[in-house]
C-alpha cells in the first residue's frame, strides 16, 4: 500500500455508478516496476509491515502474482471472493481473491488475474470489464501482487475448481467500503509489531492480503 495502513476516514457513501466512474478515472494499467523489481520494496505505510517486507524481499526472491478485485454490477455492487481449498499448502481455508501467480504465458498482469479467474471459479472473460490497477501489494511470504479491479456485468455462471477454491460468494461492496468493519489486529513478527486489517463478514473471516487489498480500494476510490 501507498498510504499509512492505520489511515481513518468517514464512510461517505457512493453508489454504483459513483464507484465505477471513479474508478475508471483513478485507476491504470500502468506495471509498477516494483512488481518484478527485487530492489523496490512496497511500502505500506505501517513501520512494523515494512520493515518485515525489507527482511522478506532481502530473504525470498521475487514472486509475482496477480488478483481479480471482480465488482459485480447489481443494484446493491457486491464483491466476489473465494475461500481457498483446505487441502492447499499455503493459506488453505482463507478469503481470497481470484488469482494467483503471473506465468510466462500471460501478456500481462491483468490477463493473470482473468485467467486464474476462470481456472478457480469458471468466471468467463466475457462478463469482466477490467478497469485498472490498485498499488502494488507485498506480503510476508514474498508475494508482490497486483490487483485489478473489474466491473463485472450480472448473469455469469461459475464453475468451482475444487482442486483449487471450496466456495465462491459475494459480499456487498458498502460492507467492504465502510471503515467501521475495517478491525485492525496486530501480530509479532521476529520480534516487531505489524499491523493488519480483518473485515469478518457473517461466518468469513477476511482478513490479511485480502482485507489489505480493500482496504487500498477504499482508500484510493473513496479518500482521494
């Protein structure tokens, strides 16, 4: 993240069409260098975050991945999220977004993020409207992610990849942009105190990258 991650702000509503014309305004398509970068290291904003991203980039090399922020376009806009397979090794059981890591096969970031899209939940490309980056997101296993945000037109049918993700669900998007459900929890790390976000939803606890990553949305589309 680009801005303090403990950041605090009223929660000014916006509609459908407010979000997605601030998004397409805000946001691009133009690849951080930090992405593939060893030597740039992504700041959050929380002291303790980023000392513990300098120590994992000095330690791991880097591993590119992307996500799909999909934003689908109801009345009321919702989120799509996954809960991930609990049988993966890494981060089996959490709330995720689509994606993964970027592959020597895809032109770019964002057509990562609608591949693994498709491969986990069958969201087919031709509902999603990709609109543009957020900030480049690191986390303490080495990842640096990109997230996409995307418009996403009603009527799709998903197919869930079981190999991959246990569930698919949506969360309304006013939950996720309210500030009041954004909970900060903090955690030790080699002996430094870090800060991360949590959103608990019903019986989801989403927290970690995730919460992070909309976390940043809220600050960019609704603070700027």
């Amino acid at each position: 993240m680009s801005k303090p991650i403990l950041k605090t702000g009223p929660a000014t509503p916006v509609g459908a069409t407010e979000f997605f014309d601030r998004s397409k305004a805000r946001l691009r398509f133009d690849v951080p260098p930090g992405l593939y970068d060893p030597n740039i290291v992504p700041l959050s904003g929380d002291p303790g975050t980023d000392k513990m991203l300098e120590i994992i980039a000095r330690e791991q090399p880097v591993r590119p991945a992307a996500v799909l922020i999909p934003v689908i376009d109801r009345p009321e806009p919702t989120v799509l999220l996954t809960q991930r397979a609990a049988h993966l090794n890494d981060h089996a059981g959490q709330i995720a977004f689509p994606g993964g890591k970027i592959d020597a096969i895809d032109a770019a970031p964002v057509d990562a993020a609608l591949r693994e899209a498709e491969e986990e939940v069958g969201l087919s490309r031709q509902f999603v409207e990709p609109i543009g980056y957020l900030d480049l997101y690191g986390t303490g296993f080495g990842f640096r992610i990109l997230p996409t945000v995307a418009k996403v037109k009603p009527g799709f049918e998903l197919t869930i990849n079981h190999s991959e993700v246990d569930d698919a669900f949506e969360v309304p998007l006013s939950f996720l942009m309210n500030p009041a459900n954004h909970q900060v929890h903090s955690k030790e790390f080699r002996g430094m105190e870090r800060s991360y976000y949590a959103m608990p939803f019903a019986e989801r606890y989403i927290w970690g990258a995730t919460a992070g990553i909309l976390r940043v949305l809220y600050e960019r589309i609704y603070l700027s």
